[in-house]
C-alpha cells in the first residue's frame, strides 16, 4: 500500500499545473478510479489483511508465532499436504494432457472445425467447476456409475475391488482433471499459435531434423507459457472447494474443506488457528502466482 | 506427416473420450429414474421443485446485481485508466489479479470475521446486507475476468480522440461514459457479464458461508440426499454454462477486430 500512495504523488506532481489549480483539479484525477480503489480495498486488501494479521494475534491481540506453530499439528500438515498433491498432480496430468491436445489441434493437420469445435469445449468445460462437476463423475465412476457398471460388465473389472473410490485422491485427482485440461488447451494455444512458421523453415534450411526443431527452438519457446500455466493450475486446484465437498463431503480432509468446517463451527476450537490456515493457504497461493507472473514476463518476449 | 496426423487423431480421440463419457455417463445416468426404461422424471421432479425455482432464482438475481456492480466499478476505473493515469495500470492490473491468488473461501472468511453484527459496518445484521455482501463477494470472483473483458473492449477504440469529441459537442462526463463509451464496449462488457453468470449462477463457498439460499448450497443439498436429480441438475449446469460461453462466442463476433490506435 504504501507503493500506491507513492505513484500517488508522484502522479499529482507531474499532471497537475502548478498554482491554484491542484486544489480544484486533484479531485476530479482521482473520481474515476475512486470507485475501483474503495471497492478493492474494502472487500479485497482489508478483509485478507484481517486475517493475515489475525493468524499473528492471541485471543487477547498480542503478536505471536503460536498460531502459525499450530499449523504443525499433524492433521493440519496431513490436510495441506494432501491438498499440495492433489493440487501437483491434477495440474501436471491437467498440462501434459492439455499440452498434447493443443499440439494435436493446432499442429496435427486435423480438420479446421476440430480446432474450433475443441477451442469452445475447452471454454465450456473449464468452467464447468464446482458441485455439478462432482455430480457428473459420481454418474460416470461411482459405485453405480457407467463407466463402473461398464467395466464390469463388459470386462469384469470391477475397478472398486481394485482399490480404486471416486471418494479418495484419484478420484478426486482426476475429477479436477475434468476443469484443467480444457484451461491449459485455452491458455496455452495461443502460444502454440505464436510459433513462427519462419522458425520452422529456418531450422529446416539449417539442416535441423525434426528432432532437433522440438528440442532446440519449440520445447524453449513454450516453456515458460507451460511452466506458468502449471503453476496457474496448481493454484486453481488448490483454492478449489465446491467439487471435493460435493463429491467427498468431509471425507477427504483437503485445506479449504479443513478452513470451511472451521468458519462453519470452529472445529480446532481456536478462532485464530483458522485465520492461520487462511495464511497458510494465501502463502502457498501467492508464491505460486509470483513463479507465475515472474514465467509469464519471460514468455512474452516471444509471442509479440 | 502421416505419422504426426495419426498421433495428432489419437491424442484427439482420448481426450474426446475423457471429456464425452462423464458427460454420457451423466445424461444416461439422469435419465434412469424410473424402473427399466429411460424418462425424464428426474428433471421433471427437479424442475417442478419450488426450493429449485425459489434458489435458481434468487442466484439469477444474484448474478444480475454482481454484474451491474462490476460494471460501475471496472469501466469507468479502466476507461478513466486509459484516458488519464496509464501510470496506475500496473497497480490496476495487480488487484485484479488478487482474486486468482486470494482462494474465495479466505476472502468470504474475512467477511465474516470484518463485517459481523458488532463491526463498525455491520453487513451481516441484516438479511438485506448479507445479500450485498454476497453480491459483493461475487464480484471480486468476476473482477479479474470482467476487467480484462472491458479492458480488451477499449483497446479497440480510440479512447482519446472519442472523449474529445465528445467534450467539444458539450458532452459531460456522465454523458461521454454512458453515451459514447459504454456503446462501443458493450460487446465486451456483456461477454465479461456472462462470463460472470456463468460463475456466479452456481457458486457455493460463499453463498454457503454467508448462509444465503442460493443455487450453489441446494445443488450440494440435493447432491447429499438424492440420487438421479443431482445427474439431471448437473445436465441442466453444463447447458447454462454452455449457454453463457455461446453467447460469448456469438458476441464476439460482433466485436470490432483490431485496435485503431493502440497506447
């Protein structure tokens, strides 16, 4: 904050004609953005601060560690941690897969409608979150769903007897899956797109296999968009609650289902405890998003 | 080639594959309510409930008043941004990405512990003031994408030159926005309006911390104690937000192409 206060003036030291003009014209500068300022700070900056303040203060407002030392307790490590893996795989799995799907679409020499046709899907699917999601793949693999009923039928396999619950976190995993492949197809075809034909004829004039192409001029180039949209995923898995409480309730003990029974009830019987998670989680999040922006000024060097 | 395209067909048809089957699954599994044959009793039960008709409704209400209020906030800040202080466009561009960071059940938990009945601004007193504050959750939810919608609208105007004229025929500036600005970007607000419908019409975390009879919670209600009706509501979920990125598609279309004069 103390950043936006000096753009601030340096702002009005430049724009504003000197004498008694400041008086009459700083206001006005200022009217179009008030809006947006008093909004984002009253529901946005104030209501995080809060908290990340609160996740430092005992019960009688002293500073403290204790809250953030709790964290330590091992239900709260399990529940961060399962929530890190699901978060890691369905964002991997959610990348490669959507890499090779937009690869597919844009350089695969498939018919022009496909890449349209899965552009839209993409759109549709990924944001087609939350607890309908979690309808859907109870319908397709839970105990009665048809992919379940299918498999057994048709091949005897009987995928619950192998271990395998849509409650657990494969389930889950692949569930989240559902919303970012679609996100990583949307994201990442652009720069796909941004690879100049040109490069390609360079590198074949120069003698490159196709091998070589990929490797030296393809893989470098997209890597940051990849890298970054990973990390975009991760954090969007993350924060993701809707889906796994429609499909596990409290079964799986993720963060944010951890968070959501502690506003709802307390259930650590410590009000700053939850304000500690909270922490927690915006750490984990904000250091994602800093990778994030950090790969994405990286790759937008290539895709002007 | 003909190796890459026959890899380029298989990548296609899994993927294909795992998106289409859960989607069968659902439709199939919907349908199934009655005995032995296939009906379309689950939506009819589903559509005929009135917690259904009185939840979709007021979500729907939701949504319109999350859209008119990030409409008053995103396009006079960005058009404003635009036309006078680009210096602020990175600071901008931050807060709008906050809520991407910032998961919504830890921006609802701050509502909850800022604004409860004894705080200086107590907007959980009152039925009428959860509401707002639901709304105003909503639309830090849809800042990020309604910003960038209106945003990308105004860089295919001139914003400068239109003001301008619009100043010399007499214009004030509730004229300039909401005659002359707010036409040209219509396309573009109203993509970042379904955009957000299609977000808000069925969110849970906020709408269930605040204790709101929103879509969100019943869908998870419904999901918790029946059997064939949550198939049906989730057929019913994917054709609105398919509905909603249509519109998109077929408003963008209409958009104007290329910026006249990018700044």
């Amino acid at each position: 904050m103390t950043d936006l206060s000096l753009s601030n003036q340096a702002i009005a030291g430049k724009t504003v004609p000197p004498g008694e003009a400041r008086a009459l014209r700083l206001p006005t500068q200022w009217l179009g953005v008030a809006p947006f300022f008093i909004f984002a700070i009253m529901f946005l900056i104030l209501p995080t601060l809060y908290l990340m303040l609160g996740a430092f203060q005992n019960d009688a407002g002293e500073f403290t560690f204790e809250n953030i030392a709790a964290l330590a307790q091992p239900s709260i490590v399990a529940a961060y941690w399962i929530s890190i893996k699901v978060s890691l795989a369905s964002s991997l799995i959610g990348a490669f897969a959507g890499l090779a799907i937009a690869i597919a679409i844009v350089r695969g020499g498939l018919p022009d409608w496909i890449r349209s046709a899965t552009l839209t899907f993409s759109g549709v699917a990924s944001n087609f979150a939350g607890v309908p999601l979690a309808f859907a793949f109870l319908a397709t693999l839970g105990r009665l769903g048809l992919a379940t009923v299918l498999l057994n039928t048709l091949f005897g396999l009987n995928i619950y007897a192998h271990g395998f619950n849509i409650l657990s976190f494969w389930g889950l995993t692949l569930t989240y899956v559902y919303f970012q492949i679609p996100l990583m197809v949307v994201i990442i075809v652009p720069a796909i797109d941004g690879l100049k034909k040109e490069w390609g004829e360079a590198a074949a004039t120069l003698g490159a296999t196709m091998a070589q192409y990929w490797r030296m001029v393809v893989i470098p180039v997209i890597w940051p968009s990849f890298l970054g949209t990973v990390i975009l995923l991760f954090a969007n898995a993350f924060g993701a609650i809707a889906t796994a409480y429609a499909l596990t309730g409290s079964s799986l003990n993720i963060v944010p289902i951890l968070l959501y029974a502690q506003i709802r009830g307390d259930v650590l019987h410590n009000a700053h405890l939850g304000y500690a998670i909270a922490f927690g989680m915006i750490v984990i999040t904000g250091l994602a998003n800093v990778f994030y922006i950090w790969f994405r000024t990286r790759s937008e060097r290539w895709l002007k | 080639m003909k190796a890459g395209r026959f890899w380029a067909w298989v990548v296609f048809a899994l993927g294909a594959a795992y998106f289409f089957i859960p989607l069968i699954a659902t439709v199939e599994f919907s349908m199934r309510m009655r005995r032995g044959v296939y009906s379309f009793d689950a939506y009819k039960v589903v559509l005929g409930d009135a917690r259904f008709q009185a939840t979709f409704g007021y979500s729907v209400l939701a949504a319109v008043f999350t859209i008119i209020l990030g409409v008053l906030i995103v396009v006079p800040a960005a058009y404003w941004i635009r036309l006078r202080l680009p210096q602020l466009r990175p600071v901008v561009e931050f807060i709008t990405l906050l809520p991407l960071v910032i998961p919504a059940i830890v921006i609802v938990f701050g509502y909850i512990r800022m604004y409860g009945s004894n705080s200086p601004l107590p907007f959980l007193a009152t039925d009428t003031g959860t509401n707002a504050l639901l709304v105003i959750g909503y639309a830090t939810l849809a800042l990020p994408y309604m910003y960038r919608a209106v945003d990308t609208g105004l860089r295919t105007i001139d914003v400068r030159t239109l003001t301008e004229a619009a100043q010399i025929l007499g214009a004030g500036w509730g004229t300039i926005i909401t005659r002359v600005i707010l036409p040209n970007v219509l396309i573009a607000v109203l993509s970042g309006a379904f955009l957000t419908f299609a977000i808000v019409i069925g969110e849970f975390t906020m709408a269930s911390l605040l204790n709101r009879p929103a879509f969100g919670p019943y869908l998870q209600n419904i999901g918790a104690n029946r059997a064939y009706e949550p198939a049906a509501l989730a057929i019913i979920a994917f054709a609105i937000t398919w509905g909603c990125m249509s519109l998109i598609q077929i408003l963008s279309r209409f958009a104007p192409k290329s910026a006249n004069r990018p700044n």
